[in-house]
C-alpha cells in the first residue's frame, strides 16, 4: 500500500495536525489520529511529530498508511466474507447492546481474520464507521475476550461513545458474569484485589504482580468480586462481577487464587492441561450489565447460558 504525502499549502497552515488530518479525512476521528501520530505513522518533513504541532507552509506531511484505503477484515471462506448473525439484545437511538458469540472479536485487529463485532456493526448499522476513537472500533465502547461470550454495548454516534465511555471509566457500569472453575473454591465468595500487569515472557498475557519485588512491569490495580453459586464434584460455578476493567482480569484473578477457569488454555495448571480439551473455549459468559444510557435511563441487560456451556454443565452435573 503507497503512503500518502501532502505538501501543506498556506490555506492549510497554522493548525494543528491531528485537527487537519481530521478535517482532511473526515471518517476518522480526531482521536484515531492522535494515537497514528503517538506511533509516528505520519510523520512531518519525515521526523515524528506530536498531535499539537502547528503546521507550517510547505511542510511535508507523510502518512505511513492510507486510513480510507484499509479494508474490514471479516473471516473468509472459500472467498466468501461470512460475517455471522448476532442476537440484538436492544436497540434505540445511541446504543445497541448484543449477545456476542464465542469464537467473535469485540473488534477488528490487523492480526486477525476473525469474524468481529465491528463487522456486524458495520455490514447492519454502515453510519457506525464514523463512530469512536479507532478505525478498528466503531462504536465498540468495551472489549470481551475472543473465547467469551455475552453482553456488549456500542455506541451509534460519538456523544452516545463519550457518555459510556465516561460509564465504564468512572465505574459506573456493573458486569457480571459466569465462570465455572476447577475446585471447590474456598472461601465460597470474596474478593480478589490482586494487581495485574503485562507477563514478561508473553506480551499477550497478563499476569498477577506481586508489588513487594521491585519488577520492572507496570502494576495496575485490579478488583474482582465472586460468590459460588453451586459447588460441583470437581468444580465450581461462580458468578463474578470486575471492579476494573483490566484485560483477562477475571481468568488472571481466579488462577491467581488457585481455581482457573474451565477451558481456559492460556491461564491454567499442567495438572489440568489434559483437562483443557474439555471445551473449545473457556467456561466465560457476561451474564449481565448494568448502566446508564445517554438518555438517562438505567438498563440491565441479560444474555441467557448459551448451549455449548449449559451442555457442559448438564454433562458434569450427571
């Protein structure tokens, strides 16, 4: 893909390049270019510049990616773009609110032909391509991991993407979900309020930090409420509730306190990797949310027990 260079005339001039670029391109945001110039892929006269640089006349600005020529990147078979049918939970003037299915990204990424909920979005709602801070987004506000199902919100315009934004980031939104784990966990609900940074060994894990070793790795706090609801033979189903929203915080937290999630393949014991197969995905469901809308009513929203999991569960429960 060419890179794309403009010469700044003196009409263009004594402005803020991220208000430029967003001006020139009016379907990204000016957000989504922010983060472009944080990782120097336009860069000024070919030097990184920052987001507040006021450009000059006849500077040269080059753009490492054309952002309207990059493509959805649905999953493909055979040549055919399959994009799945996801339940809509609700629906009305800024949000919609999904049943997400296992084995669906929250959002498109670059380093996946997974089929995503950005791409239902888009195929179903196309004005929502002008929505949210990133182009891999769309109006996608919060994030469920690839293998776990449930509810999520999205945002139809900009203001409804500020104001949930604004929800999740001042703890006002409530999630719950259920998870079956090996064990019977004890004590039977608690809190786990272990802090949680990016492994060392795997940049796509995360792993429990233990602050009292001077670790070079950034700490973040991390909150996760359990109660069990039923305990099993050999397992526990639990219902858990994050106070944070820290990647993978749930699966970290309950293998931190010795009871993994049942199905998980990155957090787990040896002792339960023969175990692993059990399912093709780990025992994660976002059961509910609740939270205000931006035409101030406050919602709870409810995804039942899908099929593949309560099979599991009639099965061990026999």
């Amino acid at each position: 893909m060419p890179n794309k260079t403009i010469k700044i005339t003196p009409a263009q001039s004594n402005q803020r390049i991220d208000k430029f670029l967003a001006g020139f391109y009016p379907k990204r945001s000016r957000a989504s270019w922010q983060k472009r110039i944080k990782n120097k892929e336009v860069l000024v006269n070919n030097k990184g510049v920052k987001a507040d640089y006021v450009l000059k006349k006849e500077d040269k600005v080059e753009i490492l990616k054309i952002i309207s020529e990059i493509p959805l990147a649905p999953f493909s078979k055979g040549g055919k773009v399959e994009i799945p049918e996801i339940e809509i939970i609700y629906e009305d003037d800024d949000v919609i609110v999904l049943n997400k299915p296992a084995g669906v990204l929250s959002q498109n990424a670059e380093s996946s032909k997974s089929p995503s909920i950005s791409d239902f979005l888009v195929k179903h709602f196309p004005e929502i391509k002008n929505v949210g801070e990133d182009e891999m987004r769309f109006g996608v506000v919060h994030r469920l991991d690839k293998d776990t199902s449930g509810v999520i919100i999205t945002a139809k315009n900009n203001k409804a993407f500020e104001f949930l934004k604004d929800q999740f980031k001042n703890r006002k939104t409530r999630k719950i979900y259920t998870a079956l784990v090996y064990g019977n966990i004890e004590p039977k609900e608690g809190e786990i309020n272990f802090k949680i940074g990016r492994s060392k060994t795997n940049p796509n894990m995360q792993t429990v930090i233990d602050t009292k070793k001077k670790e070079n790795i950034k700490a973040r706090e991390a909150r996760t409420v359990y109660k069990t609801i039923k305990n099993l033979e050999d397992y526990s189903l639990l219902e858990a509730s994050p106070k944070t929203g820290r990647m993978h915080q749930i699966r970290v937290h309950l293998k931190a306190i010795g009871y993994p999630i049942v199905g998980d393949r990155k957090y787990f014991f040896k002792k339960y990797r023969n175990k692993s197969t059990e399912l093709n995905r780990q025992f994660l469901h976002a059961k509910e949310l609740k939270t205000e809308l931006p035409n101030k009513k406050k919602m709870r929203f409810k995804a039942k027990l899908p099929d593949d999991l309560k099979n599991f569960l009639d099965k061990i429960k026999k």
